[in-house]
C-alpha cells in the first residue's frame, strides 16, 4: 500500500537559515495530540484497488481487531495483473496501538525483487527511543539502529488518529511518525469538503494534502535550511509532483480516495470493499474530554 499509494520523497536542502522557525517543538503538538473523535474500529475491514494510467495494477486490504488495550491492525498489499510482471510486491505490516494510537510493537514485512526483510520497532515512550531490528529473509542477518522521536507514531497508528480527528477545510496539523526505516514529519492541510464515489459507495469526504519531510534520527539536529523547507512546504518533488487523499466524515471515516502524479503517471487507489461498525452514515461522536 504504501508504494502503491502515494510516492513521496525531499528536496535538496536550502542553503539560507531561517532563525524566525527554529525547531520541530515549535510546531509539533507534544505530549502528542489524542484523538478527537470516539470511534471503535474494532472488527473493521477494508479493501482497496491500486490503479496506474487507469488499469488494476495491485490491492491491499487492512483489518482491526480489538485488543483490551488499543488495536491490533493487519495491512497487507501485492502488485497485481500486468504489474505484477513488471513489480512482484507482496508486502504486509502488522502493529499493535493503545487507544490512543500510540505504537506498542510495528512489524513491517517486505518482498519486492531488491528487497526481502523483515523490520520490527518497538517504542520505549519513557525515554523516547524506537528501537529497529531489520532482519534480511535470506540470510538471517540482523541490523540495529535507533530513533529519537518527540511523537513516536508509526505510518499504522498515526493513519487511524488522523481519522480520529475532526477537520475542517483550511486546518493544517503536523505529525511525526517512525517506519523504522526513517524518521519523518508529515504536513496534512484540509481541504475543501466534496462528494466522491467509489465502489465501495458515495461518501462525504475531506480532501487533504500530505507533504512528507525526513528527519534526523537525533533530536535537535534539524538543520536551519530543513526547517527553511519545512516552512516552506517543499515537501513532495520527485518521484511524485502531487498527491491528495479525500477522508470520510462519517462512520468510521476511512480514506477512500488517494491520487498521486508520480514519474510513471498517475496512480490512485481506491476503497472498493469496507465491512466492520458503525454502519457507514454513522456519525462519529466527539471523544471524551475534547469539548467538541
């Protein structure tokens, strides 16, 4: 999903420094914002097309089980038809979040042609250290490395607290998140509220942009010319020159539109099954202790 999805990547850093935007603590929500929202995705399943230049080209599906404490959610994607000769991709995560959607243990598995590993994080949230562990399929042969985060999402949980989230056109909030690969900051700027059918079905949707920044594994070593760019929002140049994803506002608010232009065309996936409560057309109600 996430290469079928969306592809994102930096820009060379500017060479100038901008005093007057110093630091991720200015703008990132710390301790980390909790959702606003109250909705149980206990029992939810959703499954999505992936589409390049118009043809089927992979699906991915994710499902939600309810744990005492949090969620344990399952995400797996695979190239499909005419791709597939082209890209064999058959990737899967696993994750385990409180119910706040903070990360307790993230198992990303990869097999693609050039890549073939597993890389498992687990989060120590007193010391704000994410610890990775990336073991090659093959040969068993392991590397460590750490993190230091002010948030500490993984791509799973932080997905599920965006659609816990109450937007509105024109609110941008900024989020750092762990794969266990790098460390990023996501922008997400709301955009106008509009109609779309899948399908799935017809639903009320929020349209969003993300801009994607990579991060330093230590905090406080954001560069002048990164933060520059940051506030800049030079985020998505590359592999993609634009991407939007449109987010229901009713039941349990699942992404059910994506679109990129990347260097190989246009690539949207698509929700095309979703089972699981609320019913779609529920409304979500305002989480407790929000004031919403």
């Amino acid at each position: 999903m996430r290469r079928l999805a969306v592809a994102l990547t930096i820009l060379a850093l500017c060479a100038i420094p901008l005093p007057a935007f110093t630091g991720l603590e200015k703008i990132l929500e710390i301790p980390p914002p909790r959702p606003e929202l109250k909705i149980d995705f206990d029992g939810e399943h959703l499954k999505y097309e992936a589409s390049w230049l118009g043809l089927k080209a992979g699906e991915a599906e994710l499902t939600v089980s309810g744990l005492e404490s949090g969620y344990k959610i399952s995400a797996v994607s695979r190239t499909t038809g005419r791709a597939r000769y082209l890209y064999k991709l058959d990737d899967a995560v696993f994750a385990e979040t409180l119910r706040d959607f903070s990360p307790v243990f993230y198992d990303l598995q990869i097999r693609e042609p050039a890549f073939k590993h597993n890389r498992l994080m687990w989060i120590d949230r007193r010391n704000k250290i994410a610890k990775v562990k990336t073991v090659q399929a093959a040969s068993g042969a392991v590397k460590e490395k750490e993190f230091e985060f002010y948030q500490g999402f993984d791509p799973v949980g932080l997905t599920f607290l965006v659609r816990s989230i109450d937007w509105k056109p024109g609110m941008i909030k900024y989020f750092e998140f762990l794969d266990g690969r790098d460390r990023s900051l996501i922008l997400l700027e709301a955009g106008p509220v509009q109609e779309v059918k899948t399908r799935a079905g017809s639903f009320r949707t929020i349209r969003i942009q993300p801009l994607l920044f990579t991060l330093p594994r230590r905090l406080g070593k954001e560069t002048p010319e990164l933060m520059k760019q940051i506030k800049n929002r030079e985020g998505v140049q590359g592999l993609a020159s634009w991407v939007y994803f449109w987010l229901a506002l009713d039941g349990t608010r699942p992404i059910v539109l994506a679109k990129a232009y990347s260097i190989i065309g246009p690539v949207a996936l698509e929700l095309v099954e979703m089972a699981g409560p609320p019913a779609p057309g529920q409304k979500a109600s305002p989480a407790p202790g929000t004031g919403k």
